[in-house]
C-alpha cells in the first residue's frame, strides 16, 4: 500500500514508518521538522519537507504522494503548553488537521489512522478506561485531539472517509535504529534514564501521597514498536472506529525508576516534590477492543522490556538525533 505518514520524523511517526517500510509499504513521510529530526527518517521513505502554513501546501503533497491511506501523526502534544498557548494548539491540532483532511477528500484517500490520545477522556470515571467512558478533556491538547475525532466522525458520514482513530497513553520504548528524542522532554522514561547517561544529577517524583501502593501516580506504557503494528493492522479495509491502545497494566513512578535501576545497573536519586495540579492517581486504560476487533495483541507488555529497549538506544544516542 502507498502511505503518507504525517509527523514521521518524530517519535512515534518515525518507528511506524520504519514498521511500514518493513512490511513491504511505500511510506511518503511529511513533516515540518518543528518537533521532528531529518535524521528519524527511514532512509527508504520518500521524504516531504511540509509547510502546512502555505496555501495549498498540504493539497499539493497529498496529491503528489497520491497515497490509498494516511497515518496522522502531526501534533503539538505537550498538554502545558497548551494550558498557555491554547492557539498554537487549536491551530495545528485543528485547522491544520482540517486542511489535511480535505486535501484527504480531494485526493480520493479512502482509509486514514488517525494518531489521538486517552487526554480526550479527561479524569475518567474509572479504571481501566474504555471506549465508551464520557470524553471531558481537562486541556487545550486533549480538546483539539476531541475536535478532530470529531471531525473524523463526520467525514465518514459525508465522504465516506474509513478512519480508525487510536487513544493511548505513554508510548515508550525503542525500536534499534529510532528511538525518543524531544527537544522538550516531558516523558518519565527518557527523563529517569538521563541520570543513568550521566546527564542529570537526579530525577523527579512529583508527589508521594496518592492512594497507591507506593503512593506515587500510576501509568499505563506501551512499546512504540506495540503501537506502530497497530496503525498497520488498522490499514485493512473494512477495518473502523475509535480504539484504546494500551497494555491494560500500570505502573507506578517508583517501580519505573526501579525497573531503569535494573536495566541500566546504576543507582538513580531521586528528588520528591509535590504533586502536580490535575495528575489523577492512576489511568489505566483497556485494550479489549482493539484485541478483539483488530485482532492486534502487544507484543512487549513488560516494563522491563521497554526500558530495555530504551536504554539501548540512549546509549547508542546519547545526544538523540544529531539534527
């Protein structure tokens, strides 16, 4: 299949294309580089330098690349800076993202994996987090990411638009060429893992006090590599509708400091500081229905062999992409 993939130079864009190559795809990677590398590109993807700015610009590279399906991963994604930019994030997530898919429609594109995230829900009811649970985001990043599902919505009942759209939390982990290099680092593996690197002196532990075994917070993480098989496995036809990835388990903010502890043989201090406005104690979510109706499964579900494959890469890359 040919596919344009939106956002490939960054993390999660990067490993999917890779994945794609593999499988025997044709990938047209688009990015504007703002956030992604140059040097996270597959060297077999055909590369498009996107000025989604430009009239046009987006149309143009869609019907040049005259892709069957589009894999959307192009986002501002970091929820702070939403809560002080909230236009930056209403304009890439949204207007941008309407621009493509129109360029989408124009182009006869038929199936498109859209690249969303468990903020849409908000503080959920319970745990783990299902499809069906009330969508209240708390942010202006998990906001957009609800606009555009909902844009999804209607374009498949207009136009006929085949989507799969993905919600998860926390993608960590490597892939052996490409891995996590943020120019803002915020994720808690990366950053736990700077100390074992010797690039900080400490890590952080924002609160201690939850009601939770170690009283740290609780996440749930995903192996890239998990996440990428999926937006493959979306691409058959027939295949339609809003999906949970996940790994159905959690782990707290200690046991993942221990677990980079183990894997990486070095002893990481820790700093404790209070607790974060708007972290609820655990958010976990269910991955049942991808499993059942993609029949897609993870394939590395244990921390342990997400660390690993993260600690791999960092230390072949310890400064990340070198663009």
């Amino acid at each position: 299949m040919n596919v344009l993939v939106t956002g490939g130079a960054g993390y999660i864009g990067s490993v999917c294309t890779e994945e794609l190559l593999n499988a025997g795809h044709a990938v047209t990677v688009y990015d504007n580089l703002a956030e992604g590398h140059r040097s996270a590109v597959d060297a077999r993807a055909r590369f498009v330098l996107g000025q989604p700015e430009q009239k046009d610009n987006l149309l143009e590279a869609v019907k040049e690349a005259r892709p069957e399906a589009i894999l959307h991963f192009a986002a501002s994604a970091l929820v702070g800076e939403s809560m002080t930019q909230p236009g930056k994030y209403f304009h890439n997530n949204v207007v941008n993202g309407l621009s493509l898919l129109e360029a989408a429609r124009a182009a006869g594109v038929r199936k498109f994996v859209f690249s969303s995230t468990c903020a849409t829900y908000g503080p959920p009811d319970r745990v783990p987090m299902t499809e069906d649970l009330p969508q209240r985001p708390i942010n202006p990043y998990g906001e957009s990411k609800l606009m555009f599902e909902r844009m999804l919505r209607w374009y498949h009942e207009i136009h006929g638009l085949e989507f799969v759209a993905f919600r998860y939390f926390n993608a960590a982990g490597a892939s052996e060429r490409f891995g996590e290099h943020h120019r803002i680092e915020t994720h808690l593996i990366p950053n736990v893992l700077k100390v074992s690197l010797g690039q900080a002196a400490q890590c952080e532990i924002y609160g201690t006090d939850y009601p939770t075994p170690d009283g740290t917070f609780i996440r749930d993480y995903i192996h890239i590599i998990d996440l990428a098989q999926a937006h493959i496995v979306a691409l058959a036809p027939g295949k339609q509708g809003f999906y949970n990835l996940c790994n159905g388990d959690g782990y707290s903010v200690r046991e993942v400091i221990r677990t980079c502890e183990e894997v990486t043989g070095k002893a990481i201090p820790a700093l404790e500081k209070p607790r974060r406005a708007g972290d609820p104690p655990k958010l976990v979510a269910s991955a049942e229905k991808a499993i059942r109706e993609l029949s897609w499964k993870p394939k590395y579900p244990k921390l342990r062999d997400i660390v690993s494959t993260a600690w791999a890469w960092h230390k072949k890359h310890p400064q990340g992409y070198p663009d």
